[in-house]
C-alpha cells in the first residue's frame, strides 16, 4: 500500500512538473487546430452557393483562328531582354533552326504542350462553363485545363502540385473574364521556341466574346522573371465550331516513331 502510495505522488509531481514547464516555455497545451480543407469546386456545398453573375458562357468548342495578327506561336515582342539562362536556350534554338533540324522537340515527343502553346494548336479545344469551373479538353492529348470560379485563392507556392497548365483561377470584371494562372512546371515547359517558361511563369488572360458571341478574343500577359525582363503580351482570337467535337485522342512515343521531329538525327537535345 505504502509503495503505490509513494507511486502515486511521483507521477502526480512529475506530471505538475511537466505542466509548469510548459507554462514556463509558452509551448501549447494542445496541438493547433487544422486548417480547413478547400472544398471541391464541384462539391455541393460549392454549387450551392451564390456566384457572380458571368457575363457569357464559353461553353461549345473553339478553333484557334489563325490569319493575319493572329498566329498559332507565342513570340515575345523585339526588344524582350532574355535572362542568360534563357538566351543559351534560344540561341541554341536558332542555331539548330538554321541548320534544319529540331531543337528539342518535347510535343513531338509526348511530352505536354502546357499553358500557352496548348491554347494554339491545330486541334480544336471543347470548354465547358460551370458557375464555379470552365473544364477545357483540348483534342491534342486530351489535355484538361480547369479554371476555377468559386472565389478560392492560389495555392501557397510550397504546397501547389505544379503542373503544364498551372493553376487557374479567372474572376469576373464587367464584360470580361480575368483568369490568373500560376504554378507551373519548370522542365519541358515551353512560351516558344527556344523561349522556356520557368516554375516563376505568370500569365494573365483576359477572355472576351466579340461578334455577337461568334468570336472568342484573349489578351495574353507573360511575366516570368527567370526567363525574360519585364512584361509582354499577346492577344489571339478563336472561333466556334458548330460541327466538331472532341475525340479521344493518345501520344505515345512508339506512335510517333516514324516522325522525322523525333528522330534523334534531327531533334536536337
């Protein structure tokens, strides 16, 4: 009896003890509470919310257009001053163009297109408008892009799973739609030839229809401070297709063997 009554006291002092020091060192007597989880875009507590009012509706499937002004590359502007980093890779890439061959020719090879470049292929892109998400599936790759319109903020940096398409989160302002994007990859991950996007790529979209709804018009911001000086812009237009819809579609390198683009005696690494 004697021993578990001494017993007693000891724990009974060495757990008073422990509460003092932690009185003492300010340390928490609980674990902090976790932050709450984002909720799905497409989670019902989300839907049912209210939302602004959007100003159109993107959804159908969109061509870029080509034509005068409106080409299917992302070229900075002249003048644009490259990083030194930057300038090797495009300086390789003039040089590999001049000789003929490819320099590093990643799409031909299945790697993805990714924000920008994939927004201009030859292949048509289906968008569909939600009150919190536009999805677009592009027919080259099936890549999926989603922009998301329930108010959310951008991942923290350290935290955001990067990616070809970034994180895009578009608000509206007026007659026009205002997409940010973020959080992209830094590997194989191309503005244009030559010209590489870095995990510091930003780049800001205003969307706009013109011609009653028949034309789709995006104004292109491109900062990305491990790439290039400053800022640029570049503006291209899209148009409906009424009788074309998105069909499965697969790379896989063995496909695309017989492509001069990916021969390793032309394509340039």
């Amino acid at each position: 009896m004697l021993k578990r009554f001494r017993a007693s006291i000891g724990i009974a002092s060495l757990l008073a003890g422990a509460a003092s020091l932690l009185a003492q060192t300010g340390a928490p007597a609980s674990a902090p509470a976790a932050e709450a989880e984002q909720p799905g875009a497409l989670s019902r507590a989300t839907l049912a919310k209210p939302h602004p009012k959007p100003a159109f509706d993107l959804t159908g499937t969109w061509q870029h257009g080509g034509g005068q002004n409106n080409g299917f590359r992302f070229t900075p502007p002249p003048g644009t001053k490259l990083t030194p980093a930057a300038q090797v890779q495009f300086d390789n890439s003039e040089k590999a163009r001049k000789a003929g061959k490819v320099y590093r020719d990643d799409i031909g090879q299945c790697w993805p297109a990714g924000l920008p470049v994939i927004m201009t292929r030859v292949w048509p892109i289906a968008m569909i408008q939600g009150p919190t998400t536009i999805f677009m599936i592009s027919g080259f790759m099936n890549s999926v892009r989603t922009i998301y319109l329930d108010g959310r903020k951008h991942t923290d940096p350290d935290l955001v799973v990067r990616s070809f398409n970034g994180e895009s989160i578009g608000h509206w302002e007026g007659d026009t739609l205002v997409v940010d994007t973020t959080g992209f990859v830094d590997d194989h991950h191309w503005i244009d030839n030559g010209i590489p996007g870095s995990d510091a790529l930003h780049v800001v979209e205003r969307m706009k229809l013109i011609n009653n709804g028949a034309t789709l018009e995006i104004e292109y911001t491109f900062t990305d401070p491990k790439s290039w000086e400053g800022s640029w812009t570049s503006t291209k237009r899209f148009h409906r297709e009424e009788t074309t819809d998105i069909t499965e579609a697969s790379c896989l390198p063995d496909l695309n063997a017989h492509l001069p683009s990916t021969s390793s005696s032309v394509n340039v690494r």
